[in-house]
C-alpha cells in the first residue's frame, strides 16, 4: 500500500528533543522506543532530535505517545512549534544536512 503525504500550510515544523536517563535496561529502552515514536513522524537532525512536519491533530498524538514512554521523573522531552513559516528560521551548518522534510513523501 502507497500513502502519499502532501504538505500544505496546515502543517506545522516541531522540533522534538529529548534527554532520557540510560543508565539502566528500562531507560535504554525507553530511548530506542521514543526514538522509534519520532521516526514515524518526521527525521532525526541530531542524536536525540527530530524535525516533523505535522498537522495540530498529529502533534497531539505525536506528544501523547512520547509522553505515554518517558519517565517524567528523569527524562526530559522538549517539543518546539515552529509554525509553517520556518524557513528564515532555521539555519544550518556543517555536515548532516537533511532532506526537505516539506517536500512530498512516498510511504511504501
């Protein structure tokens, strides 16, 4: 089954951080399963940070899911609204540069 997602303007940037104790098994999973929620939703930029393109309903969704994982008492989440005006916004430099998470997107 082919999902093509089309990207307009009701579609919001977040920037999704987060900080997870792994200092025992249970933190290390919590970390791959956070890590795991935030690829279904955008790309990872850094270790611990993501860019998704989504819309308010799926930013709901998005947070309950990482919130539903994470300890609260030792992790820490950082969720970043960015709106859909980011472009001057955000700068990059250096190695790792991304794909344009905006462009289309083919799920196979």
């Amino acid at each position: 089954m082919n999902i093509l997602l089309s990207f307009g303007s009701k579609y919001m940037l977040i920037l999704v951080s987060y900080d997870v104790e792994t200092k025992n098994l249970q933190g290390q999973r919590r970390l791959r399963k956070i890590s795991r929620i935030c690829l279904k939703y955008g790309i990872r930029v850094q270790n611990s940070v993501f860019e998704c393109h989504v819309n308010a309903s799926q930013k709901i969704t998005l947070t309950q899911e990482i919130l539903s994982v994470a300890d609260l008492t030792c992790d820490s989440i950082r969720i970043y609204e960015m709106g859909n005006r980011y472009k001057g916004r955000v700068e990059h430099y250096g190695i790792k540069s991304t794909d344009d998470v905006k462009s289309d997107v083919i799920i196979v």
